[in-house]
C-alpha cells in the first residue's frame, strides 16, 4: 500500500497471481478499482506523485511476446490521472496530459 498527498493506494493480490490496485481519495473510507484503458493481468505498480496532484502508475503486466513466440513477457506501462477525483488513468501522452 501507498499513502501520499493525493490518496491511499493499495494493490490485492489474486488468485491467479494477477493484482488489482484500488485507491481511495477519502483517508481510506472508501476504495475503488483504478481503471485501466485495456484489460490487463497486473503484477507490479509504482506510484509516483507529482505536487500540482498528478499520479504516475507504472503497471508491470504480461503480454504476447512480439518476436512471433507464444510466450508472454513481462511489460510495464506508464499511465497519469489528474488529482480531481477520476480514477481512471490513461496512457496517451502524445498531446500531454488529459482527462478521459
């Protein structure tokens, strides 16, 4: 788990080694999932907070290995959220930061 200015973090693990990350904006009162742009079977978060409020997450997950195998290889991705309540994070930066 992670507590910083802009909320209390904390990652589950599952039953099939994935983990979810839930995060509260309330001092733990209440959580909900974070919420990805695509489906993915996480296994690792860091958490990075910016001071205007901004989140980095960096998500570690499986994917299909790009080589033309079928094995799956361990990927991060980087994603934001502004600090106004959302808790959705996105990882389109070509056009910096937005909301979704």
């Amino acid at each position: 788990f992670k507590v910083s200015k802009s909320g209390v973090y904390v990652a589950v693990s599952g039953d099939d080694g994935t983990m979810q990350l839930y995060v509260s904006r309330d001092d733990a009162q209440s959580f909900l999932p974070a919420v990805f742009p695509s489906e993915l079977k996480e296994s690792r978060y860091t958490i990075m907070d910016e001071s205007d409020g901004t989140v980095f997450i960096s998500v570690e997950h499986k994917d299909q290995d790009k080589s033309g195998s079928d094995s799956l290889v361990t990927v991060g991705d980087l994603y934001a959220s502004v600090a106004d309540g959302e808790v959705l994070f996105k990882d389109d930066f070509e056009g910096g930061l937005s909301k979704s």
